[in-house]
C-alpha cells in the first residue's frame, strides 16, 4: 500500500524520508514540486498527483507536506486518513508537529512511522496502544534514561492490541480519578448584504479527556439528543445502545480523545449570535472611499462574545485605509489588501466600530468586487444548539470521579489549520 | 554532494568527539577525503565498544542519516553485529537499519538470519512478530525458503498478534518471489478461516495482493467476515469492505429492477422456484440473505471516525444496494466535507459522479455545496460541478443568484469555471437558457478580461443551439469585438460572424474589414478564424467582399505560420475558382457551410462511474495498475449453498472472560473450536489470565506450572484415548447453549453460579467430563479468593479451577474445570468457597452429557452392533409426532439429548449415531428406525444402566413435539 513518506517543509526541502518497501528515489518528488509550482497557493496542490510509475498522495498540515508514494491502487482516503493520523499522532507525542520538532525527535518519529506501517499496512495506529510501545519523549524521562540506561521502547505487546477494547490500556490507575468534557461547537454561517442567512450550521465536537483507573464504563445522556442530526462515533462508543436509547455508553480511552463529532442541521434555525452593520461606500471619480463597521451581540443568552476578529479582504484597487478603531488595533496589509481588526470583547453597552477612509490608486475606476467579512469570536459557557448533558455515569469501579464539562461556542470553518472564514458578510 | 552531506554530519556532531577522533584518522582514506572517513570512523568505533549507551547513541544518529536520505552503507558490518543485542530499542534501531540496507548487503545481510529464526522461537510474542516482521522485510531472495517457512509456522501461532505479521508477510514474500503463489496462497487459505478480529484484515489484503481472482476462497468465509466487520481495526474495514463489494457483484442477482419488490421473508419461495424464475422474468426480486447481511452489517460503520471507512461503506451501497435505500449515505458523505481540505477533493470527487446519476441524493444538502472564498481552487471546482449536476427547474434560480456571486470572485479562474457552469445549467435546462444568455451578455461588459473571454466561449456555444433568434446578440458581440483582447475570444466572436453571416448580413463584413487592417499583429488561433471568415463571407456575399479576401489570403500566404499558410492555400483552393482547383470546388459552400451540430456541454465525471468509486483509479479517471475490476451483476445467482459452513456452532474453550453489567467486555478467547488445538488450551488461558489482571498477582500460580511455551505442544492424538475399537473420536455434532443453575445469588450471599457442558474432550483428565463455570458476583463488594475445597464429600476426582483472587462486583468471570463422573450420573458434590463462606454445591449430569461422540463407518456400526446383543440391547417403540420425522429433526433431537456422533447412513428412514463413555470410552450406538407412524430405538452398549437411562431421554425427546 503505502510505499515511502516523504516530508516536505515550505520551503521545498525533503527533510525526512522512510521506506517500507524498496527504497523509491526521491527524484519522484520533483513531480510534487512541479505541481507544487503550478499551484497559486499551498492549498491548491492537488491532493492526488499521478507519475508514471507512482501516485502522490499528499496532505498539508502545520505548512508541512506529507508526501507519500503508491504503487498500485488503493482507496485515496485510505491513504489521506492514515497521514492524517500520523500527524496527529505527532503531535500528540510532541506537543507540536513542526519541522523543528520532527528533526529532534527524529529516532522516536522513526520508530513511531515502524511501528505504525507494516508493509505499508496500518498496524498500530491508536494513541494509546503506541504510547506503550514508545513512551513519548519527556525531559525527566530523558534524564532518567541516561542515569538508568532503560529506553523508551516497550518490551511487551501493548494489552489492547490483543483485547477487543484496543483503544484502552489496562492497569491504568490514577491518585485523582476526573473526566473531564468539553462541548465545543462551531457556528458555520453565510449571510448575505441585506443580512439575511444563507447557510448556517452548527458543527459540534465532544472532546474528552479521561484520568480514571482500571476499566470504568461510562454512560453519558443528553437532556435533548433528538437535536443532533448526524453523527460520528469514537470507535469505543456502542452503536446499538445509541441506536436504542441515544445513550452515549463507552468504556473509554485513557487520556485526550474526541468522543464524538456532530452536526446540527440547518434546518433547524440557528441562532447567529453576533450582527454586522456596514457601510463601505466608494464614489465614482474619486480616489477616496468610506469605511464603517459596527459590531453588536445577538441572542447569546447573556454570555460575553469574546476573542473577536474581523478581517476583510479588501479589493485590490484600494492602497491604504486609515481607520479608527473605537477598541482594539487593526492592521492593514496594502499587498495581500487584508484588513484584519482584533476587536477583542464586545460590550453590549458600547459597541466596537470602526470607521474611516480609504484611498484608491488615483485613475482607477470603481471596484466592482464586493468585500466579504469574515468574523471569528468565542463564547464561553454556551453551546449555541442548546445541547445539554443531562448526567454522566460509572459503573464497574467503585471509586466517585471528578465530572466536569464545558461548553463553548466558536466561529468557524475548519478544524484545520488553514485560514477560518465564519460569518461571512457580502457587503456592497 | 558529498560535501554537503560531510557539513551536515558536521553539525550533528558534538565537537568533543571529533576532536578525539581526528587522531585516529588513517592516512590512507584518500579516497572520500578524511572527515568523511572519520565520521564513519567515529561511529563505527561507538558501535564497537562494550557501553551500550555508546551504541545506542551512534545507532541513533546513523538512523537520523537514513531519514535525511544519506548513504549509511559503510557502516553494515558494524551494525549487523548488535543484531543480537539485548537491548530492545537498541535493536529495534538495527532492524530499521537492516531493512533499509539489506538489499545492497545481501551477503552481510545473511550473517544476521540466525538471529531471526532463534527470535521466531522466543516466548515474549512481540520479540517473535518483530523478528518475523523484519526477516520477511529484508528482501535477499537466497532466504526465500526460510522466509516460506516462518511464515507457515507463524500463521499457526497461537498469539493474533503474530498471525497478522505473518498475513502482512505473505504480501512480502509475494512481491520479492512470485514464484511461491501457490504455496502463499495455502496459508492465506488457512488465515482466512482465523476468527481474529485482528487477523482479517491484514490476511484480505494479503488475498487482494496475491490473489484476487479466488473467489472461491472466500465463500466459506463470507458470512464470518459480514458478522467480524464491526470489531475489525478500522483499516482493515476499508480493506474487508472493498473486497465484499467486488464478491458480492460475482455472486447476487442485480437489485435494481424496475419492478423489484422488497421482500426477504419469503426466500423460501425464492429457492423453490429456481427454474419458473428463469421463464418468467416479472417474478418479484428477492434478495439474496446474504446479500442483506452485508448491507446490514456495513450500515453502522457509515458513523465511522475514520473517513475511508465512511467512503468505502458509501461506495458499497452505491454499487450493491437497491436504489431506494441509498439515500442513508447522503448524510454521512455531507459530514465528510467538513473535515480536512484532501478528504473533501475525493469526497467531492465521489458525489460529482454520483450527482450525474441521482440528482435526488444530494439536492436536499445542494446548500453544503456553496462555495466558500477560502476554499482551494480545486475544491471550489469541485463544488461548481456538482452544483451544475443538480441543477434542475425548481432549484435553477437558487443556483444563478449563487453562481452570480462567484463571478464577481477575485480568483479569476474559478469566475471562469463558473461562466463555464452557468452555460452548462443553460444547455440543460431549456426553460432558463435565455435568462442565462442575458447574464452572460452582460458580462461582456465586465471589466475582467478573463471572465469576459470565457462568456464570449460560453455564448459561441449557447448560440450554436439556437442561432436564429439571437442575432441581436451577435450584433452586440460585434459591437464589443474592438474591446476584447484575449485571443481565445476574439476567434470565438469572429467564427459566430462567419458562421451566422446570413442572420448579420450587414456588419459581418465590417467586421472582415477591420480584421483586415489588424491582420497581421493578431495571433495564430484568431488569424485562423478571420481566413475562415473571409472565406464564408466570400461564398455568401461575395460582391462585398470579394477584394478583402483576396487580401487576407495574400497576407496569409506569407504568414510566418505554416498552419496559417497552409490554411490559406487550402482556403483559396477550394473557394475562388481556376483551372487547376477540379471538382472540390463546386462543393466548398457545402463543406464550409455545413450545418454543425452544437457542442454538448457536459460534466467531466460523466463516464466515472466505470470505475469504482473510492478508488485511486476513479480519482485519477484513468486505471491505476493494481486496479481490479468490479465485474457486472450475474443474470443468475451461482449456488448460494458454497456459503453455508458445516460447524453447527463455535465452541468456546475453557478461557476467562470478564462481564460486566452484560456489556460484554470480553477478552479475546483464542477459541479455535476446531479439533486439533485442543491441548494448547491450558496455555492459552494461562497467558490470557495473566495478561488480564498483571497488576494482581492472581495469576502467578497459573504462571508458575504452565509457563508459555512458544513451541507448538503436540496436537491431540485421537489414537491415545482408550477406545476400544480404532475408532475416530470426532467434535461434537451439538453443543447446548443452556446452563443450569448451581449455586443461587440468594444462597450464596451474592455469589451465583452457572455451569453448562462444553461436550468438549476435557484437558484436565481423559476420564474428566468438562464444564464450564461462571460465576458472579452480584453482591456491591468485591469477593475474594473463590476456590473449590479440597476435600471431595463424594468419591468423584475433580479438577478444580484455579482460585479467582477477586471478582469485583457486577462482575462475573467463567473458569473451565472437570468432573470424572466415572460413568454414573450420580451427583457431583464439592464445596465453592469464598474467602468468607462455603457454600455446598453439587452437579447432576444427564446420561448424555456423559458421552463422547465418535465416528465410524455404517458397516463397523453394523458389525459393533451384532456384538453387543442380548441384555446389552435395549429398545423401545413409540409413535412419532408428524412434525418429528424429517430427517433433520430426528438428528437434531437426538444429538441434543446426548453427546454422539452422527453416521452418514444409506437408508433413508434409518439413522444411526455413535459415542462412548467418557471414564471408561466403553462404545454406545443409538439407532433409529422409522416405520410410519412408529419408529423404534435401539441402544447397544455395555453399560446397561446408562443405556436405559439414554433410551428413556431419547423416548421423550422424538414423543415431544416442538424443537
């Protein structure tokens, strides 16, 4: 299946390769670079490349490419999940997935991409089954290692590649058992100038991070799980029970995992919580234009709308803007011609505007693209769909855990590390 | 080169060692230059020394050069020899090494094979899959024997762990010996049939590499495999999942007819009338069971995490399941888009061609495909395509306000594509092609060169469908044409002129005109066009014109272009009559004037549903090699028994299980249930057990007398058990599901106790009956220390369970233990005991539970038989129920009353079954003659008692109507 990985940092330098099968020469990448070339944008390389004699397969994450080379046909997603995964499992082991960190690290990667592809085939890819064969790299368990002379590398088959729970290990114990869940969910909206929505939908995740001895089992309901349209499940959520009762029962993973993904439709109305006024006016014959920007809150049930950020790509006739923010800074990049605004907190009493002018290259004519707006912002405390855990329960071990959960609500498009667009506003 | 990689290795380097090193530099290393040498020098000697942590830091910096892509070559003989060392991650270290570079050190590489073989025999099983995971890595074709038969021997293994290094071994082997096909293919035949879930994905792959058109492999296994599906790692889903959807397209009748009527209880009729169906087509569509069981064991998977397990459930209901039920994969391949940017080209690549087929899919979510201006170009294209494809009356105008927006983008090559998909929704939909036309024509005065070159293309197209009516159009083009500079849509303009002249008899010529002055600074492609326009123009108005052409077929003559002056030879040929042109010309009005027909604007995954969709090869629209084909639907169904598996049921060896709350959180039973495995059992429960709890130490007794053994024990030898005839000790026909009750939660304060006969040879005593015992705890605390007392009260020799140290509560476990019941169904009484409490129980057997089943032949039955007559035979008659006289009832009955085997038999109201005692294997034959309405038993065995006893249970069981 997957032959070799090759890493490719921005700057088009192939920083680190592996091989599963016979070793293929990284000339093959010049054909990535070829396309790389052609691409306007990082993001534009085709994700599926094909050569004569491979196919390039390639994902972009952290302004680093993973490249890796087939030989024969196998399902792209297949391929596209897997680098994923290997990123995440970076940065799960090293906090972040940079060049830097890879480069350092670069024995527990090799051995972390070993023991993840046997021929080519995934074998161990769950967290916790990889954390006992490689412990992650800490400095105390360096300075440990050096005193001692142990290694990081286990000696024993991890205890969930052989069980049917192979996401947990066993004999887990902890002094203070907590579960901890976050209700995250992201508001996904398109209005048009008039202020009317086109799209909006609400993308929720429940991220949990789970410190409890032995092999509890958990059951997690929700006051109103008929909100929730569409779902995916960690593979240690039981199906049936969801199905029957829309009961979230698992025995879980030990540490940091995402519990389940969700999505509330658009045919319920969603709630925007934040409203744009605008007025961006340029006259016919003169090289000013007017810029105004009012910020407000809207239906967020008393919670503060914090972490605002505008930012506007402004059309490419305009040179400079000399704005006045009423709270915050903004900057505006006369190449690129993004404005973007750090508004921070709104306060419902005093709104944020920002006002003022723009100049346009003397000569040219009206620009006819209208600028969009896009807005990120956070509030905690609230899950905008008004999805609500109704209680979280334990059985098979006595012990009482700590149960915490929280909710916030983001703007945004992705999860991914590309620029977020949230609300975006057509203004004109 | 070499000095670049000599500065990196520099900076790697701490300064000290250098230093040290430059000392030991030869003189002699002249031919790489001393610091390459001393580097190699430098880590050659760490390997050498006896400090592991030397080592192991010089193994770590030479795999730091493998990553960077550097030549580590040199350094083999160095590395090779820590092969061996104790060291686990040391070695894990050298094996990296070794896979990268064996293939250039084959001779060196073969130093290092004794090592593997040695490593395939120790007990710890991640040592023996790791060093079968890099002997089959390493690729010197001389060990291909060896390779062959670790493979063989790892596939028997008993740990999962190992089998599935030895599937992904088959692939190895394979690709560096083609050679061994066949021999590849016996054990893949044997690994398909492993019940691990964490075998079957690894040995489909090996099968899909090796060898795919065997589908006959996979027969047996089908079931097992649809009913695995959901507990198989997630890669192995995708694998399993792919390869089903090629075996089912082999295998069911299509589902898609027009007339198909769902109905799946009545498969009765479906088999029974095999032959009416081939006359009469319009039969009712029924679908296979099989069938159905796949599709619905693949259904919970579209909640997967993982993404290409998502697409390869979707792409299995595309292909396999009846048209109407599609529509639960629509919701899962939306929520798909919102993950990362490369999931989403391939999911978008998946629905574009399922849109062409079935708009009614997507049309609900059309919304998630609007376009977002921080989309990748080609995501964006993508979405435009698919927006195109679902377009349809209601929704046109919905569509245009959108696609309105997108040309006004500031990424100019997707406000081209999106010209390009409203001309697209305008030769589809008739009603809005004049609507869309208006639009396109007031982009002509759009500012952006490139959005207006593109609407010109667009109309050139659109009015080819319909030119009369649009002359108004044409008029303004031309009006326009003096503005427009891009090539592609000045040529575009000039060859709607010519092609319409008659409809813009006036301006065509103007227009001639002043092409002719700017003849000469045009491009190629738009030259081209004004030649073709002269000419037109000269064939339908040539009093006007006449002189024009002739100038530009001058200028073209001595074009610097030999395209344009060939054309313009050609042109002049054919259009101004002489001497020499012949008999073409009288046709060149017909051949320039010819009627066209206009062009179809149609979507580029309109053919690429003949590849199947989540592959590399649908991606690329264009076969990948590897690519297998998904072959049509037979027009008959091929026998659907080859599926069907003999075993009645899979019998679990004695092995520990852990409940709780019913939620079965078992851990994995290597229950091979076949015969043959048998003796290995006691080790494999002794591993599980110690696995489970490792942070006790309940298990060390069980460590201490069965430590693991790596080597096969030898297989159950039937011979050895005292039979006093060579008779064939076979598994058991049956095994019951009931248990009976032994110790009551209420009198046991909690802890309860169930025991059910496994009809198993037990591994404790070859006189022992062997039972399996759960026990629960029911109580809120954990019980302690459960054990069976020493002391026996009755004469019976029990081999007991090992003590369980703790049951937590709700928690139930079951252990295996044996009763020789010495051929008396006289109770079994013991003392279960808790670390507080004795509680007496006892076991009571039923006749037949004191049997083991035997085969033989009808003619040794028959001669067994006549030996033992007289008071050794009992018989009875009785009057059979109806429903009791097929063939299958009399055997099931009688095989759930007691443990024997069953006799093939040639009569056919005779049946005849076979079994002896389990303490003394004296023989015991039941026969079972059928005479309408009676039927007669007959039991022969020396033990009169037991054979009264069995006669009267078998009585009861064929008078008693019901199963």
């Amino acid at each position: 299946m997957i032959h070799s990985l090759f890493l490719i940092n921005a700057s088009g330098d192939i920083f680190l390769e592996k091989h599963w099968k016979s070793v293929v020469s990284r000339s093959v990448c010049d054909y990535f670079f070829e396309a790389l070339e052609r691409a306007t944008e990082p993001e534009n390389v085709p994700p599926v490349i094909p050569t004569p004699h491979h196919y390039l397969i390639n994902v972009l994450r952290h302004r680093i490419y993973f490249v890796a080379v087939i030989q024969s046909e196998v399902p792209p997603l297949f391929v596209i999940e897997f680098l994923h995964r290997v990123v995440d499992t970076f940065q799960d082991y090293f906090g972040v997935c940079t060049e830097a960190a890879i480069k350092d690290n670069v024995v527990v990667v090799y051995e972390l991409l070993e023991e993840m592809l046997d021929n080519g085939f995934p074998l161990a890819t769950e967290s916790n089954i990889l954390k006992e064969l490689i412990k992650p790299p800490t400095i105390l368990r360096t300075v440990v290692n050096t005193i001692t002379g142990s290694t990081n590398v286990g000696e024993q088959l991890p205890t969930g590649q052989l069980s049917v729970v192979p996401w947990r290990r066993t004999g887990v114990k902890y002094t203070n058992n907590e579960a901890y869940f976050d209700v995250v969910e992201e508001i996904d909206a398109i209005i048009d100038k008039s202020g009317s929505t086109i799209t909006a939908e609400i993308q929720g995740v429940i991220d949990a991070c789970v410190k409890l001895t032995g092999m509890p089992d958990l059951t997690l309901s929700f006051m109103n799980p008929r909100l929730l349209d569409d779902v995916s499940f960690h593979p240690c959520v039981r199906f049936k029970r969801w199905e029957a009762e829309r009961i979230l029962s698992f025995i879980p993973p030990d540490g940091n995992f995402r519990l389940l993904s969700y999505h509330v439709s658009s045919q319920n109305l969603v709630a925007i919580p934040v409203y744009v006024k605008h007025n961006i006016s340029f006259r016919e014959g003169s090289s000013q234009g007017r810029f105004e920007l009012t910020l407000g809150p809207k239906q967020t049930m008393g919670k503060a709308v914090e972490s605002v950020l505008v930012s506007s790509q402004l059309p490419r006739g305009v040179l400079n803007a000399n704005l006045n923010p009423s709270q915050g800074t903004y900057t505006f990049d006369p190449v690129t011609k993004l404005l973007s605004w750090d508004v921070g907190k709104i306060n419902p009493q005093k709104l944020p505007s920002l006002k003022g002018s723009m100049s346009l290259q003397t000569g040219a004519s009206k620009p006819d693209e209208n600028p969009t707006i896009n807005i990120q912002f956070k509030i905690q405390q609230l899950a905008i769909s008004g999805l609500k855990v109704n209680r979280l329960d334990m059985y098979g071990e006595k012990y009482k855990p700590f149960k915490g959960i929280k909710y916030m609500t983001k703007a945004g498009k992705f999860q991914n590390d590309c620029h977020l667009l949230v609300i975006q506003k057509i203004a004109g | 080169q070499i000095q670049s990689s000599i500065f990196n290795q520099r900076k790697a380097h701490s300064p000290g060692h250098v230093c040290k090193n430059i000392l030991h530099v030869p003189v002699s290393g002249l031919l790489f230059g001393p610091w390459f040498l001393c580097r190699n020098e430098d880590l050659k000697e760490m390997l050498e020394s006896n400090k592991e942590s030397l080592k192991l830091e010089a193994m770590k910096r030479i795999v730091g050069l493998i990553a960077k892509g550097k030549n580590a070559s040199e350094l083999f003989p160095a590395v090779v020899k820590n092969v061996a060392s104790k060291n686990i991650e040391l070695k894990k270290l050298v094996y990296v090494y070794l896979v990268r570079y064996a293939e250039e050190q084959q001779d060196l590489a073969l130093l290092s094979i004794s090592t593997f073989q040695r490593a395939l025999k120790d007990p710890n099983q991640l040592i023996r899959a790791s060093a079968l995971r890099v002997l089959s890595s390493i690729r010197v074709p001389i060990i291909v024997p060896i390779m062959m038969l670790a493979i063989k021997e790892a596939a028997t293994d008993l740990s999962p762990y190992v089998r599935k290094t030895a599937a992904h071994a088959i692939q190895k082997l394979y690709s560096l010996d083609p050679d061994q096909k066949e021999h590849l293919i016996e054990v893949i035949e044997k690994l398909l049939k492993d019940k691990s879930t964490l075998v079957a994905g690894s040995v489909v792959m090996a099968f899909e590499e090796v060898c795919p058109d065997r589908i006959d492999l996979i027969h047996k296994n089908y079931r097992k495999l649809c009913n695995l599906l959901v507990d198989v790692e997630e890669w192995g889903q995708v694998v399993i999942i792919h390869m089903l959807t090629r075996y089912a397209r082999t295998q069911f009748v299509s589902p898609w007819r027009e007339d198909a009527v769902f109905d799946e209880n009545s498969a009765k009729a479906f088999y029974d009338s095999e032959e009416e169906r081939r006359v009469d087509q319009s039969k009712p569509y029924i679908m296979d069971p099989d069938h159905r069981l796949l599709l619905r064991n693949t259904k919970p998977l579209l909640q997967s995490r993982n993404t290409a397990v998502v697409m390869a459930v979707s792409q299995l209901y595309w292909h396999l399941a009846p048209k109407h039920e599609l529509s639960i994969i629509t919701k899962s391949l939306v929520r798909l888009l919102r993950s990362h940017r490369e999931v989403q080209y391939i999911v978008l690549q998946n629905i574009a061609t399922m849109s062409i087929q079935r708009k009614g899919m997507f049309e609900p979510f059309m919304k998630s495909f609007y376009v977002r201006s921080t989309d990748a170009t080609h995501i964006k294209t993508l979405k435009l395509e698919i927006l195109t494809n679902l377009a349809n009356e209601a929704n046109i105008s919905t569509i245009l306000r959108e696609f309105q927006t997108y040309v006004k983008s500031q990424d100019k090559a997707f406000a081209a594509a999106t010209i390009q998909a409203i001309g697209c929704c305008a030769t589809n939909i008739s009603e809005v092609t004049d609507t869309c036309l208006n639009g396109l024509v007031l982009l002509l005065s759009n500012r952006d060169e490139t959005v207006v070159a593109e609407s010109v293309v667009v109309i050139k197209k659109l009015l080819q469908t319909q030119p009369s009516q649009h002359s108004d159009i044409i008029k303004h083009m031309a009006k326009l044409f003096d503005n427009i500079t891009v090539p592609m849509a000045r040529a575009s303009i000039l060859w709607l002129m010519g092609e319409y002249c008659e409809h813009v008899p006036k301006i065509a010529p103007d227009v001639l005109r002043k092409m002719a002055k700017t003849f000469t600074d045009e491009e190629d492609i738009v030259k081209l066009q004004i030649v073709n326009l002269a000419a037109k123009l000269y064939l339908t108005n040539s009093k006007q014109t006449k002189l024009l052409t002739q100038y530009i077929l001058n200028l073209g003559k001595y074009d610097q272009n030999y395209d344009i002056r060939d054309r313009t030879r050609f042109i002049r040929q054919l259009i101004v009559p002489n001497e020499k042109s012949g008999a073409l010309s009288k046709y060149a009005r017909r051949i320039l004037m010819a009627p066209k027909p206009a062009p179809v604007l149609q979507s580029a995954f309109k053919d690429r549903d003949r590849f199947q969709l989540g592959t590399l090869s649908h991606t690329l629209n264009s076969q990948a090699s590897g690519y297998l084909e998904l072959s049509d639907w037979p027009a008959v169904a091929p026998d659907q028994s080859v599926r069907n598996v003999e075993v009645v049921e899979p019998v679990r060896l004695p092995c520990i299980y852990l409940q709780k709350n019913g939620n079965a959180v078992k851990v994995e039973s290597r229950s091979e249930s076949e015969s043959g495995s048998e003796s290995s059992s006691s080790e494999s429960s002794s591993e599980s057990g110690s696995e489970l709890d490792s942070d006790s130490d309940s298990g060390t007794d069980q460590k201490k007398n069965t430590k693991p053994k790596p080597v096969q024990s030898k297989p159950f030898d039937a011979v050895s058990w005292p039979v006093c005839v060579s008779l064939q000790a076979s598994s058991p026909v049956f095994v019951p599901e009931t248990s009976h009750e032994l110790l009551h939660r209420m009198t046991g304060k909690g802890l309860s106790a169930q025991y059910r006969f496994t009809r198993q040879p037990c591994i404790y005593g070859n006189s022992m009956v062997s039972l399996q015992l759960t026990l629960s705890n029911s109580t809120d605390q954990a019980l302690e220390n459960i054990h069976i007392s020493e002391k026996s009260s009755t004469g019976q020799n029990i081999h007991r369970f090992n003590a369980i140290e703790r049951l937590e509560p709700q928690a139930s476990v079951t252990v295996s233990m044996g009763v020789d019941f010495n051929d008396s169904t006289q109770a079994a009484n013991f003392q279960l005991c808790t670390k507080e409490d004795e509680f007496s129980v006892s076991i009571q057997p039923a006749v037949g539970e004191l049997l083991l089943p035997i085969t033989m032949s009808e003619a040794d039955f028959t001669k067994e038989q006549g030996k033992l007559v007289g008071m050794n035979e009992s018989s009875a008659t009785i009057t059979m129920t109806p429903e009791n006289v097929s063939s299958q009832s009399v055997n099931r009955k009688v095989v759930s009353v007691a443990n024997l085997g069953v006799i093939p038999s040639g009569q056919e109201n005779i049946y005849r079954f076979s079994g002896k005692t389990v303490s003394s294997g004296s023989l015991v034959l039941v026969s079972v003659v059928l005479k309408d309405p009676d039927a007669v038993i007959t039991i022969n065995t020396e033990k009169t008692v037991m054979g009264s006893m069995l006669l009267r249970q078998v009585k009861t069981a064929l008078t008693n109507s019901g199963p």
